[in-house]
C-alpha cells in the first residue's frame, strides 16, 4: 500500500528528531572523553586512593677496558602476582600455576623450610624464621607448623599436596611484604613456550601478570670469574637493610667479585607505576609517574682477550707438563700495568664455570686442586729468587753494597757456624749484573747479610709485598715474616734468596712494576671508570693511586735491570726469552715446598727500554723457574703481537671513550 504524502512528512520529522538526538549524543560524548577528559579524569582520580607499585631498573653492565662486554642483561620472563589485581580466589589461582609449572618441568619459588613432598618435615633451612612468623613456641614441631599454615590460609578443603603447594606461595608472599608495591615473583626465567600459555590463561588467572624483567648474563661464564663475581636473591636476614636502600624483595644483588663491589653503581633506581583505585577497589587508572632509571656501567681495566687467552694457555700448559710426566698441577698469571696499577690479565688454573656453580659447588668444593680459590689474589707463594732484584735494591740504597764490587761464590756459604747453605752452583767471582744472570744464591746471602733482616723487610713492605694491595676484591696480605732483630741468623739467608715469606702472584706482578717505573708503588685496581649506562657520561675516572714513592737512585735501578735483562738474553731466562724481538726484563725463581716438587716462578717487565707491562707466573709444583718462561713469552705475544689488539680501538693501550 502506498505511502501518503502526510505519512512521509512525519517520517521526516522523526527521522531529523533521532538524527538531533543521536548528534547531541555525540557530542557529550566527544566532551566527555576528549574536550574534558583531563577534567574528568583529575576528578576522579582525585576522588580515588592511589597506590604505588615498583618498576624494575635494569643492573649496570660491566665491560672491559676496550668497551666489550663481560656482563650484560637480557630479556626474560617472570611469573608476577600483583596484588592490585589479587581476588578471593588467590589460592585456586595459585594451585592453577603449581600444576601449568609442573606439567611444564619448569621449578617456582619456594621457600618454605618444609620438604616438598610427605612426610613434611623441616629441611633445616630458616626453620626459626618460620617458626617465629607463625608466632609459635620455639619447640614447635614442622607437623605444628603445617597445620597452622593450613589454618592461616585456609587450606582445609585442599589435598595435602596442594595445601604444601599452595601455602609455598603465601608464606613467599608474607615474608617479602606482598603488597602494592612489592609485587611478588612466583617464577623466574621461564621459558618462551610457558610464558605464552600462561599469557593465554591471562583471564583465568586473576592478580597473575608475566613481566619482561631483565636478567645478568655473561658474555663468558668461565671468563675471570673469580674477579667478577656473581649475583644472587637478597637472603631473608639482609632483607630489612636493603629495603631501606629501596631495592624490592625479589632484586637480585651482587655476591662476590665486581659485581659485589661495584653494588651501589650497577644497582638502578626503580621507576614508579601509580594505580588508581575507586572506593570499591576497582583500578581506574594507572600511570607510569616515575621512568625506572638503569644502573651505571663499570669499565674493568681487564683485557678479555688477554684475560681468555692466558687462561687457556694456561690450563694448556699444566695439562702438557703433566702428559709429559711434570709435575706441575695448578697455576697463575698475572698482567698490570707499570704506570697505573690497573690490572690487564688475571688468570688461574684450575677454574670454574659460572653458569654451573650452582649445581657443581659441592664437587669443586671437595676438589683437592682448589678450583674455587682465587690463586692470583689470594694464593701465597714462596717466591724464590724472583726476591733478588729487591734484596739488591735494598743492599744498594743502604750502601751495604756498591757498584762493581765483586762477591766471590765458593758454593757454601760459610758466615754463620750452625747455617751453611749451598748456592745452586760453583760460581766464581760474581758482579751484580752476573749474580742476578745467573741466580747466584751465595751472593744474594752476602747481600742480605751485610743488609739485615729488618731493613730487607722494609723494603719488601715497601715494594707491596706483605701488604694488602688495595685492589677492590678481596686479596691476601700474603706472610711477611716479623724479625726481632737483625740477628736473625740463618732465617735472614733464607728471606734473601724468597724463602719463608710468602706473596701472591698479584703482589708479584706489583712489585715487578713498582721496580721497572722507578719507584712509584700504585695500588692495584681493576676499575677504570663508572660511566653512564648509555657510555655516553663519566661519572668517575679512576685516576692512578700512589700508595708510596721508593727512593732509588737511576743508577741503582739500571743496574739491576741490566742485570734482569742478562737474566732473559743469556741467564736463567734465555731458554724462552732468548729470542724475544723486544727487549725483556725479567728474573726466574725456584721456590721451595713443605711437600712435592719445588714452585716455578718468573716476572719480568716489557718493553725494556719503556717499561708498559709487568708480569707474574707461578706455576705451583712447577719444578724450576725456567718451566714458567713458555706462559711468559706467550703472554707477551699476546700483549704486544696479537692480532685481535691490532685494530685502532683495540691495540694495547688504547681505551674506548
């Protein structure tokens, strides 16, 4: 039927009406949401309860002196629950995790000191602290304490095996102060495949979220391990002090090494996320009110080329000597620079691999080669005759010997009624330059002599032997025998040729580099500058320590180096360095042992004519000092000749900016 005329005005009508309507409709929305959005949305937050929950920072990066990479972060994934978002159903949602992770074979956090499986006894691991949170007598027993947990998070219509799963979660929760601000972490490092499943189950997971947070990886986890050290969790009883700090419950914090040290830079500042809630709890907004700014960049004075290198070198030249039937069994070498103190190379046979400490601790514990301890800082040798360039230092600084007086070596010295020892050899009529060449013990016990043992102590002392290094890790003192007096006899001999005191291999190379730069004693260092994590910012540039000046005059110091030098052209030296294209200083030492083969060590500083580099070598039950040269001589190379140092940015140095 068709339309009448006066039927298609009225639609018109209508029609114009709604289309009015839905226009003014529009437009209170376009006022709502975009014209007055600010106003509303201040309105209502005003009108809500904020509160404010942590963004991690990243942790400072630790490069080496040319700028690569020795410890760095990398994106992973960790479970979160975040209580703003935490409903009623908090254990069901809990025990959903416990299973996904299960099934997945990937482990959560648990720190309940109860077994994970029945019987539930104590582990022995915080049972006090757990006790005393459940607010217990003291002899309180692991069944009390389950069954109060079950009552405390209201687990009684659970399975035992999901109550001890769920309760492992809550009692986390309650003892890291889960909150708004402290989220707490379920699981750390999961892998990509688990972080999607449980992204997919987003929804029937409430509170539960899966954050990309940064985690510490190592460019080489077996690379100078020692000195750089390891993070881990803060454990309960460090908790109080390192919230004070702002650090969150789940940060992880430095252990040992650099990364222990250098905490207060490498640690960032956390940002802040501000979450506003209405008066029935629901979030209505949140903003990011505070960027989380990352952690400095430590630059080690470390060359990880070098570093790598000699490590394997070393453990090369150990394995050899012991498949040709040596002796050798452990060892440690290291480089430092002459004019700073810094320390380029530090390397220990046998060693660990970071990534696997964990699960081989109590095997390389149990280890009678010690692969856990740090030789190069912390190993005290005798030195043996490598002590002859200070002994000579001291003998002509005091006067007690002159230059080009001659000692005559009869082969036993015969000073002292109750104390003849015997020189290596039969050597005739000996100079300076000649005694050092040749390692000439019964010259050495003539200097020593004439000095004394509390004025050759001094010295020592003044050399850095004896005495802390002042390097950032921790190091050995080493032993540095007390004279009463100078009538100490056959003991004085004994110090005079590197028996009896006991020095660490970094002592070593410092006192080898305090000699070859005429006198200035730095302290040793392994930092070279705090940066910016960007590198684009200094924040500290480590200048050179001058811990003590010694006064030698030139002429002293050329003579002894002259004679260093004869050690490594035609003296005891020659067989590895003979050749050398460059000139070398250096001297070789044998060094006795309560038990075994005799200690191998050797130092020596390069170039000779501008000293750059001083090293030390100890080889323990190594037999004689020559046996040491071969690591020397490669280690040079690599200093001096290598082809990775070769380029602009890398050569020996040269350091990135």
């Amino acid at each position: 039927m068709p339309f009448t005329k006066k039927r298609q005005t009225a639609l018109n009508v209508l029609s114009v009406l709604l289309a009015l309507v839905l226009l003014l409709y529009i437009a209170r929305i376009y006022s709502l949401q975009v014209v007055n959005a600010d106003k509303y949305s201040s309105a209502a937050k005003g009108s809500a309860v904020t509160r404010i929950s942590v963004l991690k920072a990243s942790r400072g990066e630790i490069l080496d002196r040319y700028g690569r990479q020795i410890a760095v972060n990398r994106d992973g994934y960790n479970i979160v629950f975040n209580k703003a978002y935490v409903k009623e159903n908090l254990n069901d949602v809990i025990l959903k995790l416990t299973r996904i992770l299960n099934e997945n074979g990937t482990e959560y956090i648990d720190k309940l000191p109860l077994n994970k499986t029945a019987p539930y006894d104590f582990n022995g691991e915080n049972t006090d602290k757990l006790i005393k949170t459940l607010e217990l007598a003291h002899f309180a027993t692991s069944e009390d304490c389950f069954k109060r947990l079950v009552e405390k998070y209201e687990l009684e219509e659970y399975k035992p095996d999901e109550q001890r799963a769920i309760m492992a979660a809550r009692y986390g929760m309650d003892i890291s102060d889960f909150s708004l601000s402290y989220p707490y972490t379920f699981a750390e490092d999961i892998p990509t495949e688990l972080m999607r499943k449980v992204s997919e189950l987003g929804l029937f997971l409430d509170g539960v979220t899966v954050d990309v947070v940064p985690f510490r990886q190592y460019s080489d986890t077996s690379l100078a391990v020692n000195l750089i050290g390891t993070v881990g969790p803060i454990y309960e009883e460090d908790w109080e002090s390192f919230k004070k700090k702002g650090y969150s419950f789940g940060d992880k914090v430095g252990k040992s090494g650099i990364e222990l040290w250098a905490e207060e830079y490498l640690h960032g500042t956390d940002g802040e996320i501000t979450y506003y809630i209405d008066a029935k709890g629901n979030i209505v907004d949140s903003r990011v009110t505070k960027k989380p700014i990352s952690g400095k960049t430590v630059v080690l004075t470390i060359d990880s080329v070098i570093q790598r290198k000699t490590q394997d070198m070393l453990a090369e030249s150990v394995r050899l000597q012991q498949a040709l039937g040596g002796t050798a069994t452990a060892g440690s070498a290291v480089v430092i620079d002459i004019n700073s103190g810094g320390v380029i190379c530090s390397a220990n046979y046998p060693t660990y691999d970071s990534a696997t400490l964990s699960e081989n601790y109590n095997e390389l514990l149990q280890d009678k080669r010690k692969p856990l301890t740090d030789r190069a800082f912390q190993g005290v040798y005798p030195i043996g005759s490598t002590i002859k360039p200070a002994v000579a230092t001291a003998a002509l600084e005091t006067g007690k010997y002159n230059l080009g007086d001659t000692v005559f070596c009869s082969q036993v010295y015969n000073y002292f009624e109750d104390y003849k020892p015997k020189c290596m050899h039969y050597h005739g009529t000996m100079n300076l330059r000649t005694a050092l060449s040749k390692s000439c013990n019964y010259f050495f016990f003539d200097l020593g002599r004439r000095v004394g043992a509390t004025t050759l102590t001094d010295y020592f002392k003044q050399f850095g032997l004896g005495v802390k290094t002042g390097v950032e890790v921790d190091d050995s003192a080493g032993i540095l025998v007390n004279p009463a007096s100078d009538g100490f006899g056959g003991d004085t001999l004994q110090i005079s040729i590197g028996q009896l005191n006991a020095f660490t291999p970094l002592q070593m190379a410092n006192y080898v580099a305090t000699f070859a730069n005429g006198g200035k004693h730095y302290r040793a260092t392994l930092i070279q500058k705090i940066v910016s994590y960007d590198l684009k910012k200094t924040y500290d540039e480590c200048e050179p320590e001058v811990v003590n000046e010694i006064a030698i005059k030139p002429q002293n110091i050329n003579a002894i180096k002259e004679g260093m030098l004869s050690v490594t052209v035609d003296g005891t030296g020659r067989a590895a360095l003979g050749d050398y294209p460059i000139k070398i200083g250096g001297k070789t030492g044998t060094s006795q042992t309560n038990s075994g083969a005799d200690h191998s060590t050797y130092i020596v500083f390069a170039p000779y004519d501008n000293p750059e580099i001083a090293i030390s070598v100890v080889l323990e039950h190594g037999h004689s000092g020559y046996a040491s040269g071969t690591i020397v001589r490669n280690i040079l190379d690599y200093c001096f000749f290598s082809d990775d140092n070769a380029s602009e940015d890398t050569r020996f140095g040269t350091v990135l900016n």
